[in-house]
C-alpha cells in the first residue's frame, strides 16, 4: 500500500487519497461501500446482495484504490492456484459483480479499478485518521462521535483467511491507534474532558498492552481533575503489562501518577517486589530514678557498672 507518512505512522496509508463529496453513479444513486467490522455494499442505504467471491474482488479493489492488472488481482485472491485458474476464477468474480444490477468496477482488458462514485467508508476514517496526526492543522470539525465510532473499528474483522487480508489489516489497527491517542490529545487541549476520555477509552479496548493510549487516557482524567480515576487507570495498565508481559510501567507512564499527600489522596503503587517502606520500629521508654531515690534491698548495694544519676528519658528499644 502506498501510504502517506504523517509523523508516527510512517509506512501506512493510502487510503488518505479519498476526498469527501464524490460524484453520484451514473443512475443517479448514492453508492457506499463499508469494510469497517463488515462487508456491506449500499445503495440509496438499501443493502445490496453480492456473492462471497465479489465481495473479495471489490474489498481488494476498494483498498487498492488504484487501478491493478488483472494478473496482479487474480495472483493476489487466488495465490494457492494455478495462473490459468486464478484467472478464471477473476472473470467469475467479475460476471458475479455485474449481477447486482449496478456498475461497481471499471473493467478494461488490462485493468481493474473499483469504480469512482462509491464512497468507501475507510477511505473516510484513514483520511480523518491523517488529519488528525498532522499536529500542524486543526480539525476540530471531525472531532466527533462518527470519528470516533469509525476509528474504533477493525477492517474486516471476520476475514482473516488470505495473507492480503492481514496485512491491510494490520496497517489500518495502527493508523486507527495512534489517530485514536492524537484525538485523545486534541480533545483533552480543548477541555472536553468526557470526549477526550471516551476517545482514550476506545484506544485502550483496542489494544489493552499500549502505555501510550494509558497515558493520554490518564492525562484526559488529571485535566479533568480525576485524579482517582487516573490512579485506577494506572493500575489497570499496570496489573496487564505484568501478567502478560511481566513488565512494570515505564518512568513516563509512573510519573503521571497522582502524589502522595495528608489529605487521603492515594499513593503511587510501590514496584513489585519492595514490600513497600518499612513499617517504624516502636520505642520504649525507660524511667531512671535518681540514686536518693532508688531503694535497694536491705546489705545489699548497686551492681557493679550501675549509672545511678541518668536523668529520666527514653531510648530505642
């Protein structure tokens, strides 16, 4: 894929290249696509049918966003065939395609390309996704529930059987991620505190072992002033990374937690292992008498080595 590169995610994203308010089909209906958590084709918002192996065809295509040779496609669905197999199966997929009645690929004798007036709902999150990472924009405009709602969903979760599959996956998981923490960020600048931790939560649930989507989790609570609710946070972060990585926190991550002070708030956790401060050793308290006062048994007289003249005090046990 040929992404973009906005800074952290360098290596990911082409799907960046949509803009908003594509044309309409040559019918003059509104087509979407949808890849996020399933396959869905639309059509004026009613649900189209479309066979398992066209819905395939036009997912690739879709994330392709290119036009590719029929070579290239038919290798790429059907790795585990023979040449002249793959492409017939391609020509199958593409017959099936034209059976919803609508023209969702432009076919040429070399190349395949899914067809312009379909607006594909990952192209949308992707190129939200680098908005969002361009620290050098505001875009408080798709600072959203839908934003949100979008970045917090795989592509394709259910296909996970072809190599091109996971790869597309994997790539969109991290976008989503850092683009989930930047809007985090951005929302908790902006004070809207409820927002920025909603965010912070959708990073965190995708992917529970990342200190980074904890941290600005926790600094949308300290801005809020939930200083509780980002010592809860850090011990969730902390209790994960030990039983399934057998880490502690990292110094970033440790020093956002809220100090110790008299008024009740809670402490930091101490590291595994420490036991925690030693408790005070008690002290007990000794009573010397003057030697006038100090009474002893009739012939006999003080031991050896006695201080009889100490003055009253305490000592350490």
């Amino acid at each position: 894929m040929a992404f973009g590169h906005p800074e952290g995610t360098r290596g990911m994203g082409h799907w960046s290249q949509y803009r908003p308010g594509g044309p309409m089909s040559a019918e003059g209906h509104v087509m979407t696509l949808r890849l996020l958590k399933s396959f869905a084709l639309s059509v004026d918002q009613d649900r189209v049918p479309i066979s398992s192996s066209a819905q395939r065809l036009l997912a690739f295509l879709a994330l392709q966003n290119m036009p590719r040779s029929r070579t290239y496609v038919a290798g790429m669905l059907w790795p585990d065939v023979t040449a002249s197999r793959a492409n017939a199966n391609l020509r199958s997929s593409l017959w099936r395609a034209t059976r919803t009645g609508h023209q969702v690929i432009d076919a040429s004798a070399q190349e395949l390309a899914i067809c312009k007036h379909i607006d594909v709902d990952i192209h949308v999150a992707a190129t939200r996704a680098h908005r969002l990472l361009d620290m050098s924009r505001p875009c408080d405009d798709i600072l959203t529930a839908q934003t949100r709602e979008d970045l917090s969903a795989d592509l394709l979760p259910e296909w996970s059987e072809n190599e091109w599959v996971l790869v597309e996956q994997e790539q969109y998981h991290e976008l989503r991620l850092y683009a989930l923490e930047a809007m985090t960020e951005r929302l908790t600048a902006a004070g809207r505190h409820g927002e920025a931790v909603a965010a912070g939560l959708a990073a965190v649930r995708a992917e529970p072992l990342r200190e980074s989507a904890h941290r600005v989790l926790m600094n949308a609570h300290l801005a809020a002033g939930n200083r509780g609710a980002a010592l809860r946070q850090y011990e969730q972060c902390r209790r994960v990374l030990l039983e399934e990585l057998g880490l502690e926190p990292s110094q970033t991550l440790r020093d956002l937690v809220p100090a110790h002070s008299g008024s009740g708030d809670a402490a930091a956790p101490a590291p595994s292992g420490s036991g925690g401060a030693a408790p005070e050793l008690p002290t007990r308290r000794i009573v010397c008498h003057p030697a006038s006062e100090v009474r002893h048994p009739a012939n006999q007289a003080p031991a050896q080595g006695t201080d009889t003249s100490a003055p009253a005090g305490t000592v350490p046990a």
